[in-house]
C-alpha cells in the first residue's frame, strides 16, 4: 500500500505540465542525437548536460532520463538501418536488425526494437519502485568503512565485467583513479598533480573527460569511415507491424531479455552493455522453430531480445544510483555528476529528503517509455531523413555545441582545450580497442572510495581490521575477492571472452 502511496506522489509530480514538457524534450533530443551513428546515450547526456543547469533539480533529472532513453532507442534505430551500433549494448541488435533490413524486413525489426524496449523498460521501472524502498533501508546501515567496500566491488565489477580484456580493462580502472586524485586534497587544501596549473587544483571537469572521451572520441572515429560504408536502408522501411508469426515468436524472447536485463542492470559494472550480449547468447542457445531465419542472418529473435535486455537493464542499473549513492555503470556515472551538479547527494538520502524528486523520477520513466513509442515508431520518417544528411554536415554543429556546453560550465577557454585534449585520447583508445567506460567509473568512484576510507580510518583510529570486524564491510570485500578470483579461472576467462564474440 506505501508503495502505491508513492507512486501517486511521483505520477503527482511527473504529471505537471513543466515536467511533462521536459521529459517530451529530452525524449526528442535523445532521439535526434542517439539516431545519429556512433553517438549513443553516454556521449549524447555528456553533450547535453550543461543544457539543464538552469533547470530545476526534478526538471533536470527527468530531463536527462528522457535523453537516457531516447538516445538508447535512437541507438537501435541506426544499428538496424545503418549497420552502425549507436551504443556498445546495440552491437548485437546490428547482427540480424541490419540482415532483416537488407531483406526488406526493416519495419518489423524496428517495431521489435520498440516494442521490446518498451515492455522491459516499464517492467525494469517497476522492479526498481519495488525495490527501492527495502535497499534503502539497507542503506542506512552502511557507515564510511561499508560505503568504501562497496566502492571497491564496483569498480572489481567494473574490470570484471568489462568487454574486452581484463588487463585493458583494469587498466582504465586504474587510469580513471589517477585522474580522479588531480585537484585540491580535501583534508589537506594543498594541491596535488596539479603541475602548477591553476585550472587543474580544481581537478578535472567531469564533463570535460566524459565529452571528450565519448562525445569527441566518437566523432573523430566516424571521420575515419568513408561515407560510402553507410549503406540506409530509407526505401525498404514499410509495414512497420510485425506479422503474428513474428509476434508468436519475439514475446518469449522479450520476456527472457526483460528478465536477464533486470537482474544483470544491478551489478556493478555491467548495466545495458552485458545484459544486451548475455540476452543475444541466450537466444542462440534456444532452438530454432520450423521455418524461422537463422540467428545472423535476420532472426526477429535477435533484435526483440537484446533491445529488451538493455533497456530493463538500462532502468534497474538507477537501484544502486538512487538507494546507495553508487553508480553501477558509466552512464548512471554522468547521472551522479547531473545530481552533484544540482547540490543533490545521490544515496538513501535522496528518497527521505526529497521524495517528490525520487519518485518523481521513478513516475518520469514510464511516461518517457510511453512518449518515445510514440516519437519512434510513427515519425520513424523523420528519423531516416536525419540519417541520410551526410556526416561532413553534421558533426560541426556537434562539435560546436560540444564546445558552448562546456565553455559555459565555467566560463573558462581551457576546458574546451582540455577536451579537445580528451577527444583525441578517446580515439586513440578506440583504435587501440579499450574499453572508456571503466575509466569513468574509476574517475567517479576513486575519489568517493579515498574520502570513505580516510573516513573509516579516522573513525577506526588508523585501525585497518575495521574493514573485517564490521560484518557488512567484510561481506562485500570477500565478494570483490571471490569475483576477481573466479573470473581469473581459465575456464571461466574463456567463457567470458566468448560471451562478449559478436559474430
């Protein structure tokens, strides 16, 4: 009955008009972005995070949801017609979205892309008011030694359930912490890493590393494509309602990819990106009915499931942000630096001290998954035209508006040198075949982990067996061993490894 009585207080306040327009607004602009190839929903919110400083704190965040799940949905829409994966978790939509689309089935797997991410995103929304309430309460027990454990299984999480190497991914794990120690020492005031540059005893702009890495990075990479490798698909999109064989054969796989997602969206590290592969490799495993296309070569199967898989995942991964203040991947990282940003301190906190803006919240996401059926499905006219304008035209604007949003953080010419700076160390990560997330992760929690253990070491006296006498801290790091251990096995690092092959 509490639960119903919260949901009331969020649908209370998703419903006002101001609300309602700033969730049409970010749903659009998701969209309009996240359609573009190679720019998902990470570089999309990273680019368009300035744009809610003058909004209110509730307007902002459901804003940025919006943006969240256009960009995720817009990200499939190009995989299928474009062949080009806005996002990491729509690479496996590209295997048999982009085959049904050169088969004339364009309409149907777009309408499975759809509809799968709409039932996952409501049933994750859902799973995440219920779970809200309990996990915070859990919360509350945790003090400065618990909260620096958790850190610490995060980013194991984080490397463990990387795409790719786990040596790459460690070492943007361990990147990202050097770059979070750039600044002023909380304890101390004195200024450290910082080689005499005043800009930097500040540390470096979140948004700086985010745009750079994943908004400039991605934009220097599509240059180095030929125009000609972009193959739209603008004439075979027609019929946009799958068949009833399609139906019978996509809801099981939705309803397997919306399960997966919406326990995989919780653990740290994994989010959208590992739900979206461990959904398509699911699917394989099951058999193929009498007549139904092989996986690879346009299975509706292989669009429904994943697309499903990542946007449950997409909605869960907000459990660990909005009850224990950690972001479980690098996009709800970008959301902790939106609520930083609005003076909101993401963790238990936040549903006691400000429920209308929790549950709010919460309410905004089923409205923007309802909003973004509409803006998809029907004016995906629209959305073709944009894919059609060549990438020379396009990627100045995005450049230059990347550049006023961060010029107008803070007024100040050396954060657009320092992402200029980001953006070529981003494409070289690409080239290279590292994987940026982790380093956002480690930047992210680095400096929270250093603060909580500096915290439980005041506290414990400079006593380091408080990490083992306190029963919940010792729990969480025993797990970060076990998980690291396990996945160090030959037999499972090779399992890994497969899970994440994309043909």
């Amino acid at each position: 009955m509490e639960l119903f009585n919260h949901l009331a207080l969020g649908f209370g306040v998703a419903f006002t008009p101001v609300n309602l327009m700033y969730a049409f607004v970010g749903c659009l602009l998701g969209t309009l972005i996240g359609v573009l190839p190679g720019i998902g929903p990470l570089a999309t919110i990273a680019m368009l995070l300035p744009a809610t400083y003058a909004l209110p704190p509730v307007a902002a965040l459901i804003m940025l949801a919006g943006i969240y799940y256009g960009a995720q949905y817009g990200g499939s829409t190009t995989a299928i017609l474009v062949n080009l994966p806005g996002e990491a978790s729509s690479v496996v939509t590209v295997i048999d979205g982009y085959q049904m689309a050169r088969k004339g089935r364009a309409g149907p797997a777009l309408a499975a892309a759809g509809i799968g991410s709409f039932f996952a995103g409501c049933v994750g929304t859902l799973v995440l008011a219920a779970f809200a309430v309990p996990l915070t309460e859990v919360a509350f027990m945790f003090g400065p030694s618990e909260y620096c454990a958790l850190m610490v299984l995060g980013l194991v999480g984080a490397v463990v359930l990387a795409s790719g190497d786990l040596l790459k991914a460690f070492g943007m794990i361990l990147l990202g912490l050097l770059l979070g120690l750039v600044g002023t020492d909380v304890n101390s005031g004195i200024a450290r890493y910082s080689f005499d540059i005043p800009e930097l005893t500040d540390g470096i702009g979140f948004i700086v590393i985010a745009m750079g890495v994943f908004g400039y990075g991605e934009i220097i990479s599509n240059l180095s494509h030929p125009e000609s490798a972009r193959e739209v698909f603008t004439a075979n999109v027609h019929g946009l309602m799958p068949t009833r064989q399609d139906f019978k054969r996509m809801w099981p796989a939705i309803l397997r990819g919306t399960g997966l997602g919406s326990v995989l969206g919780i653990l740290p590290g994994g989010g959208a990106v590992m739900a979206s592969f461990a959904a398509y490799t699911w699917e394989k495993k099951t058999r193929l009915h009498p007549g139904e296309e092989l996986f690879g070569e346009g299975n509706i199967r292989g669009v429904a499931s994943p697309e499903a898989a990542n946007n449950a995942a997409s909605q869960t991964s907000f459990i660990p942000l909005l009850t224990l203040g950690i972001p479980p991947n690098a996009v709800m990282a970008l959301m902790v630096g939106a609520m930083t940003i609005h003076n909101i301190q993401p963790g238990p906190q936040v549903m006691t001290s400000n429920p209308e803006l929790f549950w709010g919240l919460i309410a905004s996401m089923w409205i923007g998954n309802a909003m973004l059926v509409v803006l998809n499905l029907p004016l995906i006219g629209i959305w073709i035209k944009l894919l059609s304008v060549p990438y020379r035209w396009l990627f100045p604007a995005i450049v230059l508006f990347c550049a006023i949003g961060v010029y107008s953080t803070n007024n100040n010419v050396f954060d657009i040198w320092m992402v200029g700076l980001f953006g070529i160390i981003g494409y070289l990560f690409i080239k290279l075949g590292l994987e940026p997330a982790p380093l956002l992760l480690g930047f992210i929690l680095g400096p929270m982990m250093e603060e909580n253990l500096r915290r439980a070491l005041l506290l414990s006296r400079g006593d380091w067996t408080v990490f083992a006498t306190r029963p919940l801290s010792a729990g969480l790091l025993l797990a970060a061993l076990t998980l690291l251990a396990l996945v160090l096995l030959p037999a499972i690092r090779k399992t890994r490894e497969l899970a994440f092959v994309e043909d």
